[in-house]
C-alpha cells in the first residue's frame, strides 16, 4: 500500500496566525477572551481553545451585551458594523483577518465608494463572503454558480469589479467569470482573489486523486475549502471520503491494496493528518 500525503496539507498561513493570535491572547491578553464566530472551520481546534477558556460570541446581539475583555476577529474576517460595535463596546480588539481577506476588503472598500458594483464570486452565507459584503457601500451581488452567472443582471449602470472568495474553486472562477464576460456589460474589471495557496492545495489534491484508488480528505464540517477539496478529489478518484477526526475513518472501506491519497484543509491542524497516515499505514 503506498500512502501520498499532499504536501500543502494542513494549516495555512492565514489560518496558523488566527491561531497564534489566539494563543497569545490567551496568555498575555485582556480576560475574558472571546473570538467572534469560531476563529477558524475546525471544531477540534475550536473546542481546544474552549478548554483553555475562549469563548465563541454566536452574533451580533450576543457581542452587543459584551462590555469587558478581549475580542478576535476570525480568520474570515468581518463586516465593518462589527469593528465599530467593539469599539462602542469599550472592548479590546484583536484583528485576525487573513491578509489575503484583507486585500478583498481594500478592494471592495475603494471600489464601491468610488461608485461601483461589486460582484463576489463565492458562496453567500459563509462568514468570509459576509465580511466583505459588509465592506461594500453599495449594491453587492454573490455568484456561486453557473445558473445565477447567466442570470446576473446588473443593478446600476456603473463599472462593475468582480472579486473571488480566497478558497473558491479557481477552475469554478475561470467558468463563472467567462459567462458574465460574454454578456459584454461595459466596464468589468475582474480581480481574482483566491489565495495562491488555495489554488496549489487544489491542483496538488486534483494530481494525488488522478493517480491514487482512494482519496481521503480531512477538514471540519464547516469548512468551505475542505468541501470544496473533497469535490475536486471525487471528480477525480470515485474512492474518496471526507472525514474530521479518525474516529469518522472507516479503514474497511480503503483498499488493501494500490495508493491512498491523503489531503487536507486549511484549517487542519498537522497532528491530525499525521495521525489519520500513520493509521492508514499501519493497518496495511
């Protein structure tokens, strides 16, 4: 049995400094400590942080009763509401906003005062999309497929920037832009903002599930990049599976024989890829 593990598994930059903010927070910071939202998509490291003590803040009406102690921002960054509630709050204010997430938000900010439409090519809901359309002073529309790109309709005359949620799909980007392009809208200016880890932690895992007979991805439930890890892998590799933990790897479904592939999400701590090969490699 050979085991490939992608070598761009695990944590990313993005991810490992929220965390590390976290942590030193919780030595040297202003008690209570609190993050809005979970700082990352991983409920082991979530409830890690619990157990040291860090409280989640679920919304905007739980924060608003907050009036002592330290708040970090997540990883996904947030609206500006959010930044200015903190502050009337009187609380202590760590921002752990991915910089790549913070580039969005420069964009959007200087686009949308300056007049124009914003159009984000991601997944509406997810606490990323929803920072940076809270960024935007003006009309905002999400795209997360081909459907809504071919009936997006502008609403205003003005020049539209089109910006990516850092952990799209980059090949899904390329197609959606391509449609809303042949509408020939005037003046779109299309800046693709996936990550460039992202786009190497997706063309790595698509390279392991070509060659492997079972593909295994692990990440948290919540996790947009690992799902969307786990799409790529299945377009490629029938035999591929999305766990959390090893508890959710059913070692009689993998091969006894032939490659296993092992990817990861950003939000993976390495402890727990390096536990989920050394099981695979000891029981074959």
């Amino acid at each position: 049995m050979d085991v490939l593990i992608a070598k761009t598994a695990g944590f990313c930059f993005g991810v490992r400094r929220a965390v590390d903010q976290v942590y030193r927070q919780i030595e040297e910071g202003v008690k209570p400590i609190y993050t809005y939202g979970p700082i990352i998509h991983n409920e082991e490291v979530v409830k890690e942080l619990e157990e040291k003590g860090v409280r989640v803040i679920s919304s905007e009406e739980e924060l608003s009763q907050i009036k002592k102690g330290t708040v970090v921002i997540r990883s996904h960054g947030v609206p500006r509401r959010i930044y200015s509630l903190i502050e009337e709050n009187g609380l202590h204010m760590v921002d752990a906003t991915c910089p790549f997430v913070k580039k969005i938000h420069r964009i959007v900010e200087e686009r949308s005062q300056a007049g124009q439409e914003i159009v984000i090519i991601g997944n509406d809901g997810h606490p990323e999309v929803e920072g940076i359309k809270g960024l935007s002073s003006g009309p905002v529309t999400v795209i997360s497929s081909e459907e809504e790109a071919e009936q997006f309709v502008p609403k205003t005359g003005q020049p539209i920037t089109i910006v990516s949620q850092t952990t799209f799909n980059y090949k899904k980007f390329d197609k959606l832009v391509e449609i809303i392009l042949k509408m020939r809208y005037d003046a779109i200016d299309v800046i693709c903002t996936i990550c460039s880890a992202t786009e190497e932690r997706q063309s790595e895992a698509r390279e392991i599930a070509r060659k492997a007979d079972c593909m295994i991805v692990i990440g948290g439930t919540h996790s947009s990049n690992t799902r969307k890890l786990f799409e790529i892998c299945r377009t490629e590799c029938a035999n591929t599976y999305y766990i959390q933990t090893i508890k959710d790897l059913d070692i009689r479904l993998l091969p006894s024989r032939g490659c296993v592939g092992i990817t990861a999400g950003a939000s993976t701590p390495n402890k727990l890829i390096e536990e989920v090969s050394k099981h695979v490699r000891f029981k074959f």
